[in-house]
C-alpha cells in the first residue's frame, strides 16, 4: 500500500523561520491546511508562536477555536452570515462590499470586520479608493468593529508587470484609508509577495500560505527573490512499491492504450500508485521518481499503478519515492499548475497516512 507521509517537524521549521520576517504572522490553513490535516497543522504552528489563522470554511474557524481554545485570533476569509455562530466562536470575518455592509449591520454588533480591498483579484471587496473610504464611513457612523485591512496580490508569482501595477495601487488606497482610521491589523502579503519583496513597512501581519507547507511560491531559478535565509522543508513524502517486474519484448506494450511500447527488450518494474492515488496525471507521466536513492524515468500511468524504467539494481519491494525532499511538489509546478493542487488532490482515503512529529 502506498503511503502519505506528513511531517509537522517540517512545518514547525518553515514557521519558525517565517517568525524571523518580524512581523506576525497569519496562517492560512484553509482547506483541511492544504490537505495536511487541519488539527494536527494548527498545532504545530501554535507551538512555535503563531496565534492567528485564516480558513475559507467556517467549520474549520470553529474547530480552530475549539482546539486551540480563546488564545488564538480566527479570520474566516469568506464573507458568512451566520452571525450567532460567528459571535459564539469569537471568529473575526470578512467585509464583501459596502452592500453587504449595510443589508446586515444590524447583525454585525461585536464582531471584528476585516475590510477588503479587492484589487486584481476582484472575488470580494472593495472596488475602489472611494467604496473603501465610504466603508469606513459606515462603520464609523454605526459603531462596528472594524479591525483590519486587508488585500490579496494577483500577480506576486508572475513577472510580467502586473504585480508592480496592483502594488501601486493598493498602497495608494491604503494611504488614503490610514489617513481616517487606524487598523489594528494590516495583512496584504501572501508567500509570493513576501519571499518576492520581504515585508512591507505598512503591513503588521505577513499572510503565509505555500511557504509554511515547504515550496517556493514560484520558480526562484528564473527569478528573483529576496528572503534568502528560507530553505523550505518538504511537508510531505508519497512513498511505493515495486510489486512486479515484467520484461518486455520489443514491440511489446503495457499499461492503457499502448501508452509505452518497448523499443527493445527491455525489464520495466510496476508501482503500486497512480493518479487513483490523487498523483497527478502530469506529475507522473515522462517525469521521474527515486528508487534506491536513483532517478528513473516513468514511462506509464494507470489508475492503481505506475510503470518505470529500471536497472539490475531495482527489485520487487523496493520503495518508490514520488515526493520527497529530493523531489519536492515545487520541481513540478511548471507541468502540473500549482503547488497546492498538487497537494489538495492526494487521496488519504486509498493512501496510508502516516504522521511524523504530532
């Protein structure tokens, strides 16, 4: 049986040297915390000193507060209108738009409002400097919580421009937003912004998403990068096993369709993962994997199984290595889309999950 193998040691050591940035930290642990496991993820952070965490899903933000208790601040990302739930739990939450706010303010009493400015991302928030400003005003007037500014860069792990021009002007907004009220909390860094320009003056809280589960944000071979003291550590391994060795005359096929036919006769070794396993298709197809600490090529891919190019030194049981240090998620953003797709997709219900360091 293939396995999944989480390390939270590893992600204590990608917290730890964010905490070194100097601001505090936001931990985005949406989506069960990319699929390393929500309870267990938290934890981990906690431990090494962060104490605030943003989710997309409110049952997450309530079973944040329920392990880890009041010492920890919770902002739910998505705009929500389960108000009692919100104040039962103490979970800070997001302002959509002015609309928003005025259809609901009679609701909104005692809770911590997080204002966005919805830049190029455009999914939530404010539009403009004036739709900013005419929030604040509203909050103002009706005695809200308003506790902080926040925004989401679209661009900060492309090269093309476009993250210069959305900078420009969220920092033109929020100059002009800081000039009628003072934020508690100011957030607008994701990992690619922060590891692209190191922290801003103006923000109070870094908001690291990739970077905590171990991967560049973006390929730092071609492009620049200005947090040089993080070396990321690997979240996560998917480890198999050669359950058949099959030699195949030339001409021969194997796997669906005649996706590899011998050139020769050759030995070829079959795995037991594939894309069944939440692998990728485009992780594993003409790519490589480690077995006995060597590369070797895959050469087809089926629900259940792989197929390998092998040497006299490979033999039934030894152990395949998919994701490792040594072949990190980030290798294959390029082929496969982003980092955390490649995690969301493992499948813990046909995979062994084993943790190391809870």
């Amino acid at each position: 049986m293939a396995t999944l193998e989480i390390n939270y040691n590893n992600l204590r050591e990608n917290a730890k040297q964010l905490l070194k940035s100097g601001k505090q930290i936001i931990a985005v642990v949406k989506n069960n915390a990319y699929n390393m496991d929500l309870v267990d993820s938290i934890k981990a952070f906690y431990s090494v000193g962060i104490d605030y965490f943003a989710t997309t899903n409110i049952k997450e933000a309530i079973l944040i507060r329920e392990t880890l208790g009041q010492e920890v601040n919770i902002f739910l990302l998505n705009a929500t209108t389960e108000f009692n739930v919100v104040k039962k739990y103490n979970i800070e939450i997001n302002i959509p738009s002015l609309k928003y706010l005025q259809g609901n303010y009679n609701n909104l009493n005692d809770i911590k409002l997080h204002l966005e400015f919805a830049g190029s991302m455009r999914r939530a928030g404010a539009r403009n400097t004036k739709e900013v400003l005419e929030i604040i005003d509203f909050c103002k007037e009706n005695k809200l919580k308003l506790k902080a500014f926040w925004s989401h860069f679209a661009f900060a792990d492309e090269f093309d421009g476009n993250y210069e021009k959305e900078k420009e002007v969220l920092f033109d907004t929020y100059t002009k937003a800081k000039q009628v009220y003072n934020f508690e909390v100011v957030h607008f860094q994701n990992s690619a912004s922060y590891f692209r320009d190191d922290v801003f003056e103006e923000v109070t809280h870094i908001r690291p998403g990739i970077l905590l589960y171990g991967a560049y944000p973006y390929n730092i071979k071609n492009n620049d990068y200005k947090i040089k003291y993080f070396v990321p550590y690997h979240s996560f391994k998917v480890i198999a096993e050669i359950v058949n060795i099959v030699n195949l005359k030339q001409g021969e096929c194997i796997g669906y369709s005649n996706s590899f036919v011998a050139g020769n006769d050759i030995n070829v070794a079959v795995v037991g993962i594939g894309y069944g396993d939440g692998i990728l298709r485009s992780r594993l197809t003409g790519k490589t994997c480690l077995v006995n600490d060597k590369e070797y090529k895959i050469l087809s891919t089926m629900m259940s199984h792989i197929v390998i190019e092998i040497d006299e030194n490979v033999a039934i049981g030894d152990e395949v290595i998919i994701y490792s240090e040594k072949l990190p998620m980030y290798n294959y953003t390029k082929y496969c889309g982003a980092n955390s797709e490649q995690m969301a997709v493992l499948n813990k219900n046909s995979l062994e999950v084993k943790k190391v360091g809870i």
